[in-house]
DNA sequence: GACACCTTACTGACCAGTAAGTAGAGTCGC
DNA sequence: GCGACTCTACTTACTGGTCAGTAAGGTGTC
C-alpha cells in the first residue's frame, strides 16, 4: 500500500466527484469552496491545496472529463451505431434523473464568465463530443442502420444540439427529453413509425 | 407631456435594456447591480429603487420577455410556416452576432440556483416558446409546407432544443448554428437536397 | 529532517440590500 | 402668485454576508 499516495488521490478525487456534481447542477460560478469543503469535513484551505485557484479545479474537471469521455468512445467503438446512439440516450437519462445538465450545457452557457483556461479546453472537449456524434451518424449510415437527408456533419450536429438542448429543457418540462430522443429514433430512420 | 412619468420610464426602461444584455451574455448570476449602475451613470441604490431585489429585476426581465414574444407571435401570425421558421432563424442569427444566448438557454441551464418566482415564470416562458414551435411545424405539415416523420410535437420539440443548443455551441464553433439551420431545413423537407 | 497534507487565522474584494437624507417638480390652499 | 406640502427619483453611507485566495503553523510518515 501506499498510504500517502492512497491520501492524495482519495480527497483530491473527491473534491474533483463533488465539484462536478455542483457544477452540472448549479453551473461553475455558482458553486464555491465552501460547498466542497463544507459536505467533506475539511477546511477551505483543504481545497486550496489540491487546486490553488478556482480555475485550476475547473480545468482538472474538465480534462478529466475529457479522459474520461475518450475511454466511454473507445470502450464501446465495436457497438453498431444505432446502439452507441442508445448508450448516449441512456447516459442523457443518468443526467435527467440527478436533474443535472450536461458539461457541454453548462460550461457553452457560462463560457462568457469562464477564465481563459477553461474556455481552451472546453473548446477541445466539445469539438471532441461534436465530431464523435458525428462519427456515430456517419457509421451508421455507412452501415445502413441510420437513413436521413444531409450530411453526417449535420445531422450528427442536430443530435449533439438538441440532446443538450433538451437536457436543459427536460427540468422545467420532463417530456422534452424523451420527445427528442424518440424523435431522432425517427429522424434516423431507425424504427419503423 | 410628461416628464415625470418619462423619467421613470426612461431610467427603468435603461436598467431592463442593460440587465437583459448582461444576462442574455453572462447569466442572471454572473451580472451585479454594479455592472448596471456603472454602465447607467447612477448609484447602485438607484437600481434597488426601481427593482428591490434583484429577484424584482429577473420576474421583470422575463415577464417583458413574454410578452414582446407574444407580440412577435401575434404580429407575423399570417405569415408562412417556412417563413416564420426562417424569421426565427435569423433571430437567433441576431443573438449569435451579439455573442450572446437565448434568454430560454441561460434560464434552463441556471435554473436551480435562480429564486423561485424567477422558475415560475421561465416555466411559463418556455412552455409558451415550445408550443409556438410545434404550432409552426403543425401548421407546415397541414399546408403541405413542411414535410417530416413523427408528430408535431416531437419534431417543434427537437427544432427547439437544437437551436437553443447550437446557439450555445456556436459560442465555442460559429459553423455549429449555420450547420443545424440548414438540417432543420432538410428534416422539414424545404429544400431540395 | 524533509515532505505531504492538512489546520487556524486572516485579507481584500465584491455582493445584495437598507436607512436616511435630498433635489426638483407638481399641487393645493389662499 | 406664493409659501407649504407631497411625491418621484434619486443620493450618500452603511451593514452583514460570501467569496477566492494567502501565510504561517502543526502533525504524522518515511
């Protein structure tokens, strides 16, 4: 065992859990180190510690996300398309049920307040979730599973937008989530209607 | 005339003019009664006479908004569906060139740090945004405009939820909204792909 | 004794909100 | 046609709270 090792990794990753749980449902500036701090049992500085400025823990949020999203695409990159399309939905359902958004929601709508440093890596963390949605389409039409009018780009940018978008919708009206999910189902020709 | 009534109405119109920039590109939390003042040439104070709280100013800004969006409905009610789906486009062109997001984006993404007669009227405000979209596609698939799969609802729903989101990811890739546009365009069966 | 991982104790900035006072313009009695 | 009153639209001056961030010290482990 490495004990100091365990230590550091064990409440860095936990400021890291509670922090994006802040951050997807009350949004990066509307939380603070107290919040932290306050469900962890440790004092302000704690936190201080492990990420000196605001901006240094948003920017550890962020790239972890972005580690975190390239294992989900490569773990299931031999899923036919039309079930790597379900995963995402279930994924927006996981989001739904914490009412939480999702990171490209929240940080694309506070993007104006946010130091430099995020709004960099926010920039490569959507264009990454952006060309992936696309990559799900184009496969799929590649395949014959998904049949739709225009590009892979476009539509694989119209799922990626309303999934956002609907997300946010979805907590002041419930239906808003499923109504766009069954509606891109449709919209890739992949039910019979 | 008169002068005491414009007074009033001036400076009170100025401070709702100003807040609905700041909230529409910072958020409802990222702007302070200071931003205004500064900007207005008056004490903070000077706000808090015409808007106590700023809860006081956040019902007002999205009241105003209902009702400007009811005129705006009322008044291109005879127009077109393509057209008044178009007309809506080149709104949110507008909010685009201005660098800032759609007042029903900014409001769903921070809605559970907003107090709770602000979430009351964003329900309202929203709903009413919503069900003009599926009116508009209703109307468009009756008049043999618009040709789509699914019902009304779903597609007003996804037409909705992606431009609010391409809005947002435009902020991080300007192709994002001219990219969704156009599909939406397609999925409505308006243009000859 | 060096280092990781905290603590206590603090600073200065900003925030919403309030209380009390004031300038000016309109109104009314006379 | 002039003083007294009133109201609107502010001002100055302040409070208490929250915020990110820092400095210096302590404690346990290798």
């Amino acid at each position: 065992m490495k004990p100091e090792t365990d230590a550091r990794t064990d409440t860095r990753k936990k400021i890291l859990d509670l922090a994006e749980v802040l951050m997807l449902s009350r949004g990066f500036n509307a939380f603070s180190y107290q919040h932290i701090s306050g469900e962890l049992g440790v004092r302000n500085a704690a936190i201080h510690y492990h990420f000196p400025k605001k901006t240094d823990l948003g920017v550890a949020l962020i790239e972890r996300y972005r580690r975190r999203f390239a294992r989900y695409v490569a773990a299931q990159a031999e899923l036919s398309p039309p079930l790597q399309l379900e995963r995402y939905f279930t994924l927006a359902d996981t989001y739904y049920d914490k009412q939480q958004i999702c990171p490209s929601g929240i940080l694309s709508a506070e993007l104006h307040t946010l130091p430099p440093e995020m709004r960099q890596c926010t920039a490569s963390f959507v264009e990454e979730m952006r060309a992936w949605a696309i990559e799900i389409v184009r496969r799929g039409q590649a395949s014959g599973a998904m049949r739709y009018v225009g590009t892979p780009e476009g539509m694989g940018t119209i799922v990626f937008a309303a999934m956002q978008g609907s997300l946010q919708l979805a907590r002041l009206d419930g239906s808003a989530l499923d109504e766009v999910k069954q509606q891109i189902r449709l919209l890739l020709g992949m039910t019979q209607a």
